[in-house]
C-alpha cells in the first residue's frame, strides 16, 4: 500500500457491514425498505435476500477519505457513484482508492473509488470523489 498521496497512489480497506449496521442505518436515515431489512420481502426480489443499502456501502467513501487517506482536514466537494451489484451482510469487501489527478494550486484531488467482494471478485460500486486538502494536495 503506498501511503503518499500522490498521483495514481493506491490506498486499500477491508470492510463488511452486518444486519446491526443495516438497521442503525434504516433507523438514522429513515430508509425502512423492506429490501433491506425484511427477509421474506427480499426472497420475492432478484436479489433473494436482504441487500445492504447502496449509501450504506458508499460510506466507505467518506469514511477513509476523511479520516485515512488523504485524511483529517479532507473536505469533500464532490462525489459520483455507480450501484452496479448488490451488497450482503457478513460479506468481505475491500475498497481501493487511486488518486487519478491533483491540483496544487487549489488544493484539490480526485480519487476513484471502487467497492470490490473479495470472494467473487466483482465491483459493486464505483465512483470519483473531488476531494480538498490544504496540507496533503
């Protein structure tokens, strides 16, 4: 893992939410849809069983962007996201974030970042994040 922030400077977290963090996060935003939290519902679904809420999962993004890489004092500007697979409870994922391109001079950077399932391999969700940091860009 390099951990300069730098241009095409790779940063990676191993994460995975479970059916507690599901439900704090329906209870704190008011998204109470059965898909997430209802297992009888969800069986009915393509999925056939509960899916974590996309923001849920995007939470990663601000989560090691503000406090891991490039870190406090991190301001966000901008973020654009992709769902393009469902995420589970009790599932490895790991997200890596690449520095694709600085402005010094105003202290900008945009990250990509991608959500990956470490046991398929797959990307569930993908996005560049426009970041500010007066001391690390």
């Amino acid at each position: 893992m390099i951990t300069d922030f730098a241009l095409d400077a790779v940063h990676r977290y191993a994460f995975r939410f479970s059916q507690a963090d599901v439900i704090d996060f329906a209870r704190v935003t008011g998204d109470n849809n059965p898909l997430h939290l209802d297992a009888d519902f969800a069986a009915t679904t393509p999925f056939k069983r509960p899916i974590i809420h996309g923001m849920l999962g995007a939470s990663v993004f601000t989560k090691v962007l503000g406090t891991e890489f490039p870190g406090y004092g991190s301001v966000y500007l901008g973020q654009t996201l992709e769902f393009l697979r469902p995420m589970f409870v009790d599932t490895d994922y790991e997200a890596v974030f690449t520095v694709k391109s600085l402005n010094p001079d105003k202290h900008t950077a945009e990250i990509l970042g991608e959500l990956r399932d470490l046991q398929t391999g797959k990307v569930t969700t993908r996005g560049v994040a426009t970041l500010m940091h007066r001391e690390k860009i």
